[in-house]
C-alpha cells in the first residue's frame, strides 16, 4: 500500500495531485478565515433597530353636539287633522267698500275750489263720470297752469271700482307748488273716503311731481310726466272692486214644512230623521 503512494507520489501525475490538494486546502482555509473575520466585524459594530414615527393629530374642531330631542307629541297632537278648527281665536278682514261714486268725488272737489267741466253718462261706454278743472290766474300774457280731474266708474268687466285721474299743465312755474299743494289735498280727500291711507311721503312726492307708481291698500297710484314742451303730469289712481258677499239666503235654516218635502223625496240620509233638528243630527 504505501509502495503504491510512494510510486504515485514519485510520478508526475502524482505530484500535480499533491499540488492541487494543497491549494485546495489553502483556498478552503482562506475562505473559513474570510467569514470568520466577517461575522467577528458585524457582531462589534452598532446594533440599527427599527422605529415606527408616532402618528401626529391634526387639530380640529369640536363637532357640535347634536340638537336637543324636542318634547314628544302626544297622540292627540300627532293626529293633526282631527284637532277643533277654533273658529273663535280667527279674525277675518274684508276689503273695504268704496261707498263713493264720480258725483261724489265731483261735489268734494267742488268744495275745494275746482270747477265742474262736464257730468253725466260717458258717450261710448255709458259708464258715469265727471270732468272738473282748476286754473291758477297767471299775470301778464301767456296760458295759466291748469288742473283737469276725471272720475269715472267701472265696467262691467273691469276689475277696477273707479278710475280717477288728474292731469296737469304747469305753463307758469310759479304756481306748481300751488297746484302740487292741490292736487297732494285732493289725493288725500279721495283716499280717506275709501279707507286708505297713502302715507306722508307719497302724498310730498304729489305735491313736488315727482315720478312714483305705488300701490296702497290694493289702490294702485302712479303719478308720470307725458312729454310736451312744457310740464305736464299723470296722476292715476285706480280703486279695486269691493269685496261682494254674495246671496247669504243658502245660509238659512230650512223649515219645518221643506225639511218634510225633502224627506218624503227621500233626499235625506238613510238614518235622519226630516224632522231631526240641528241638535238631533251627528
């Protein structure tokens, strides 16, 4: 056996095997020293931990707090529809009646001083109205300042009660505060006598002529200038229908006798009597 290594090792072959052996060995040793020294390195360096960051709160602000629960309905207030109407705790408001014709309004500016230019029946519509007018002397030559007022009453169709109108014609300057003081007076006549009352205010901007369209109380009023060469005013005012009750007969208890005619007719309800009266009925 060691005559068999003692050949190879004198052989070539042999002695290339040994070689190689070697550096193997060397080469394993080489690495295994490698590692060694590696491991030796991270076990004395620093020790890295890893941290999670703490989460950081934005501010906000508070939520309210949620709405107070209200009182619980009963199941009488739940039922809504059957509660007492209590009629008696209603006031009702009616519109006003006009109570006042053209003529009316003709004789009041007759008093004031105005003169009456026509009355009677309107040529076409046949509705009533009457014309007056007022003139304020004006020294030296040249046309006055003049006031034209119409009253007139409502067609059939109309929703309007009475339509009056004022027009006026200021030739001489010097009396339109004359005249705007007449016109603001007649204004505030008309309107009391129906009720109504146009305010401070509207009744100054009458008086100066200043441009307005206003509505009082359901009266429509609006006072314009009309283009000419000199200035010249509308002033309109028209009045609304009064409320019209009707006939209120249907509202009459029925008696006796036709209460038994609709009966024997057979007109009234399986289980009244015809001659049940108002307390007897459900």
């Amino acid at each position: 056996m060691f005559e068999t290594f003692r050949a190879l090792r004198d052989s070539a072959a042999g002695a290339m095997f040994v070689r190689l052996l070697v550096l193997v060995a060397l080469l394993g040793g080489a690495l295994a020293a490698l590692q060694l020294w590696h491991r030796n390195r991270e076990a004395s360096g620093p020790v890295v931990s890893h941290s999670v960051r703490a989460p950081v709160l934005i501010p906000v602000a508070t939520p309210s707090p949620p709405p107070a629960p209200g009182p619980s309905l009963t199941l009488a207030e739940q039922r809504r529809w059957f509660r007492p109407l209590e009629l008696a705790r209603m006031t009702f408001t009616f519109q006003p009646r006009q109570g006042i014709a053209p003529g009316e309004i003709c004789a009041r500016l007759k008093e004031l001083g105005w003169k009456t230019d026509r009355a009677g029946a309107a040529p076409r519509s046949g509705r009533e109205e009457c014309a007056m007018e007022r003139t304020y002397p004006r020294p030296g030559d040249g046309p006055p300042t003049r006031l034209f007022a119409m009253a007139r009453s409502a067609r059939d169709d109309d929703d309007n009660a009475l339509d009056f109108r004022v027009k006026a014609n200021l030739h001489d300057e010097a009396k339109a505060a004359d005249a705007g003081r007449d016109v603001a007076v007649v204004l505030a006549d008309l309107m009391s006598r129906v009720g109504r009352a146009p305010g401070e205010a509207l009744l100054a901007k009458v008086a100066a002529f200043e441009t307005f369209e206003a509505e009082v109380a359901g009266a429509k009023l609006s006072l314009k200038p009309e283009r000419a060469d000199i200035r010249r005013f509308n002033l309109s005012v028209l009045l609304p229908r009064p409320f019209e009750a009707g006939d209120s007969s249907r509202f009459a208890p029925i008696p006796p006798e036709e209460k038994r005619l609709i009966g024997r007719q057979g007109l009234v309800p399986q289980g009244l009597s015809a001659d049940a009266g108002p307390a007897d009925r459900p």
